[in-house]
C-alpha cells in the first residue's frame, strides 16, 4: 500500500489544540509524547485537558495503566499550555462547557479564537465545531499525516495505528475522515 494514495484528508495546519481524546490516542504510540516532535506541528494542550490526566494501558491484555506526564513534552518545546487568553475565549469555554466535556469544551474555544483547528475524536465536539466553524482533526487525519510527512516505514505506522486500537482503546467510526486509511493500513499489513 501507498500512503500517498489517500492523500485526500486535509492537511492540519501548523497550529493544533489538543483534546483529551486525541492526546491520549497519541500517547499510545510510543507510550509517552515524544512522538508528538515528528509531526511538525505546533501543539497546544488546554489546561482543563492537563488537569484531566493523560492514561493508557500498560499492555493490550492488561487492566494496569500508566499516566503520561506532560512535563518532558513541555520543557522540550513539543507541547505548549494554553488557557482562555481573554472574555470572549472564556465566554465561549463556558458556552461549550454546557453541552461538552471542559478539555473539548477549552480546545474548541481557544481553535474557535485563535484560528486554530481543533484535534479531537468525540463526534459531539467535532459537530459542534462545525456548527462554529471550527476546523477539525482527528487521530486517523492525524496519523495519515504523520505517515506522508515523515520517514516512517509502513511497520512503525502499523505499529503506532495498532498501539492506539489496544493500549488507548481508539477505533476511528465508520463515518470519520481518514477511517479508510486507517484500516488499509491494518488489512494490508497483518505481519507489521
């Protein structure tokens, strides 16, 4: 398979505001956030998403989990915090926050105020963003992107998508962008 072939995903812009969801499907890949350095994007991860605490499991098969510190993603630059920088941000946090999650809620304000797109898997967020014209990405378009912008080999994309499914439990739905990719990669590549 070629990565190059679905290449109809858009392309997330340099600027991205993390949500839980998606923060811990990337943790996944390589157990901690330094994977987040190979995208070339500028992260950005709300407060009310750092006071969420980011787990994943141990192993597939296991109930014990581990929590992925933001710290060293922090201190190296891959991640940077954010919080509602003015009323209008805050006003539309609150707003949010009456129909999401406070880290969806916080994400989709600040990408709504900044400009920024929103990563998120959670379909009443990414309605919601719609709603407000708030671009959106998900963990597929993301890891789509990831593969046609770095030098990975098809076994450490297969990896990284099969470590998402089993250590944070992450299934792109039929209907999400980016789900067809997702599962050529695994049907085409059953040995990685």
């Amino acid at each position: 398979m070629r990565i190059e072939d679905d290449k109809r995903a858009s392309k997330p812009p340099p600027d991205v505001v993390l949500d839980t969801c998606c923060l811990v499907n990337l943790a996944a890949i390589d157990g901690t956030l330094d994977c987040l350095a190979s995208f070339a994007l500028t992260w950005y991860v709300p407060t009310a998403v750092q006071a969420e605490g980011i787990f994943i499991r141990a192993a597939a098969d296991s109930r014990v989990v581990h929590q992925i510190e933001l710290t060293a993603a922090i201190s190296a630059g891959t991640v940077q915090i954010c919080v509602p920088a003015d009323d209008a941000e805050h006003a539309m946090y609150v707003e949010f926050a009456f129909s999401l999650g406070d880290g969806e809620a916080m994400a989709l304000a600040i990408a709504k105020n900044r400009g920024w797109k929103v990563a998120t898997d959670d379909r009443k967020a990414r309605i919601t963003a719609d709603a407000v014209g708030v671009s959106v990405v998900t963990t597929p378009e993301l890891l789509q992107h990831w593969a046609s912008h770095t030098a990975r080999s098809m076994a450490e994309i297969t990896r990284a998508v099969r470590r998402i499914e089993t250590l944070a439990r992450f299934a792109p739905a039929e209907d999400s962008p980016a789900a067809r990719w997702w599962r050529k990669v695994l049907e085409e590549n059953l040995e990685a």
